[in-house]
C-alpha cells in the first residue's frame, strides 16, 4: 500500500499550485483585456517561461529555495499558469461586440461591460483552460520532486524502484492517475455547475 504521508504531501503541492496558478492566469488574463499594453509586454514573456522544461527550472529552484515544498508549489503553479491565461483571454476576447455595443448604448461601464457580457462569456474557455490544468499538475509536481524532495510520491517510487517493490510504484502510479481523474471530474462537475446557460 502506498504510504499516505507521501501522497498527502505530493497531492497538497498539487492543490495548492494549481490554486496559485488559477489565481495567477485569471488576474493577468483581466488586467491583460483591460491594457492592450499590458498584454503586448507580458504576454510574450508568459510564453518564454513556458518553453522553458520543467526539468531545467525545478533544480534551479532547487538551489535557491531548497527541497521544501515550496519549489514544488511554484513549478506547479508555472505549469498550470498559462492554459488558465491564454485560454482565459482567449474567452474575454471572444465576446460578442453587439453584446457589448448594446450595453454602451445602455451606459453602462467599463466594469459592468466585463461583470456582465465579457466574464460569463469567457467562463467555457477558463474551465477548459483549468481541465488542462488539473491535467498535467500531478506530472508536473512528480518531475518537481524527481528534481529534489524529502518526501513525496515520487521519492517514494524511486526507493521502491531502486528495491525492486514493483507492486508498489505500481500502486504509487495508481493514486498518482486517481488523483488527476478526481480533480479532472471535480472540474467538469464545478463547470456544469457554474456554467449553466451551456
């Protein structure tokens, strides 16, 4: 059986950087759609870091925040970061400029034009963007502990490898593809929720 400890403290560097980077994508997202500027400057630097593997910026941060959780957190959080920014500005930008006119013509403002058209409209996009999140961050959070970590699944699976206890990377690799389907259906399920109109 796979030691609870190791996959409280791998699934806890999963939830906490996809939180940050939810948080992060969605409030750069919004300040991008309201400065064109802001876009134009941040945007390609948002790419470049992504390019980048992971498996060069994890022992970078290794060296600098040692083998806490923290460097974990932030690999996670630079993985999950950009599909929640660009699919989230991609949804903003989606909007339907009659939508928009209409509420000009209303008087409404700048505020009210993004609370009421802009962000029910860009809410499939985000969810679409955070399934892919939801996706890739127990991978990720195993190539930031492969890279350093005192504790974790991935320790776990190299002690185990290196004993020759197959059964048990085996079931580490099970909790690891249970946690990803868990939190991919507790997404799908949030968005069913929220995205009603759909």
């Amino acid at each position: 059986m796979v030691a609870g400890p190791a996959t409280w403290v791998t699934l806890r560097e999963i939830l906490i950087g996809l939180a940050a980077g939810i948080l992060a994508g969605i409030a750069l997202a919004v300040a991008m759609r309201f400065s064109r500027l802001l876009r134009d400057a941040i945007f390609p630097l948002s790419v470049a870091v992504q390019a980048v593997p992971v498996v060069v910026i994890a022992p970078i941060l290794v060296v600098w925040f040692g083998f806490g959780i923290w460097v974990k957190v932030i690999v996670v959080a630079l993985a999950c970061f950009f599909p929640i920014l660009v699919n989230t500005l991609d949804g903003l930008r989606s909007v339907d400029p009659e939508a928009v006119k209409m509420m000009r013509t209303l008087d409404a403002s700048r505020w009210a034009i993004f609370r009421r058209v802009e962000a029910p409209t860009a809410l499939p996009a985000f969810f679409s963007g955070a399934k892919v999140s939801v996706a890739i961050a127990p991978i990720v959070a195993l190539f930031a502990e492969l890279a350093g970590a005192n504790s974790g699944l991935m320790r776990l699976i190299i002690e185990d490898n290196n004993n020759f206890n197959e059964a048990r990377v085996f079931a580490a690799v099970v909790v690891l593809a249970l946690i990803g389907v868990i939190l991919f259906g507790l997404t799908a399920l949030a968005q069913r929720l929220v995205v009603t109109w759909r």
